[in-house]
C-alpha cells in the first residue's frame, strides 16, 4: 500500500513539471481517480496500522511501538484529504475551506470536536470489541465505556 501511495504520488510531482504529461493529467478525470487511489489506499494503510486488533504500528496492549508508522499514516491520510479537496476545488469549484470560513466564527470548532468525537467513539468502541474479550480487567474495559459515552455526549452537543 505504502509502495503504491509513493508511486502514485511520485506521477503526480512528475506529472505536474513535465509539461507534456501536464496538459493530460493535470485537472482530468486520471488525476481524479488516481487521487481517489491515493485516498484509498492511505485510508487502508492507516486503518492497518492503527488498528490494535492488527498491531502492526501498535502492541497487542493498545500502546504505540512504531511511532513513525502510526503519524506518517495519518498523514498520508490528511494529505489525500488535502489532494481530494485541492482537486475538488480545482475542477468543480467546490471549496471547502471557503464554505467552513463563510459559516458562524465557531463553526470550525464544533465541526473539529464532532470529527475527534467520531474518532473516539470508533477507537472505543474497536478496542471494546476487541479486547475485552481477551483481558479480563474490568478498569481497561470501563475506560473503553467512558470512550464511548463521552464521544457520543460530544457528538450530539
């Protein structure tokens, strides 16, 4: 995933300098799909190496042992929202960024506590249904609760 991320992402730099692939690529619909891959492929790769079920940047605890796995993951994430919305902008005029600013001046800041509170409540949860059943502490699996009721309580604020 990571290899096809980096190759894709490699065609883009290159394809935006060189002017011959520029007029093809650049604003088409090929760099609307490779985009969308570049997307899927690093919502994959974050779930993956996120995941405490699969441990490949995090121990089978929950703790972090890779840390350089785990942030460029969310990264690369964040960088193909960021590629998604530049080229969403480009072609169809669609500006997210625009839209969030011309909103109320708190807008962004409920809209960022709803986004983490989604993120709490899908850890919690995932971690719950996965680890739960394996240890038996019942201080890990309250904590797991607490999660999830106050990512929902900060959702529906």
């Amino acid at each position: 995933m990571a290899m096809m991320t980096l190759l894709l992402s490699g065609f883009m730099t290159v394809s935006h300098m060189h002017e011959g692939v520029k007029a093809t690529v650049v604003g088409s619909k090929i760099e609307g799909i490779i985009i969308a891959l570049v997307l899927t492929f690093s919502v994959v790769s974050c779930a993956l190496t996120t995941g405490p079920a699969r441990g490949l940047a995090v121990d089978r605890y929950g703790g972090l042992i890779h840390g350089n796995m785990y942030y460029l993951s969310w990264f690369a994430f964040a960088n193909g929202l960021y590629l998604a919305s530049r080229y969403l902008n480009e072609v169809y005029g669609i500006n997210f960024v625009d839209r969030v600013n011309s909103q109320s001046s708190t807008f962004s800041y409920w809209l960022m506590l709803l986004i983490s509170s989604i993120i709490i409540i899908a850890a919690s949860v995932e971690l719950r249904s996965t680890k739960c059943a394996e240890i038996k502490d019942s201080t890990y699996c309250s904590r797991t609760i607490l999660g999830i009721t106050v990512g929902a309580v900060a959702a529906i604020a």
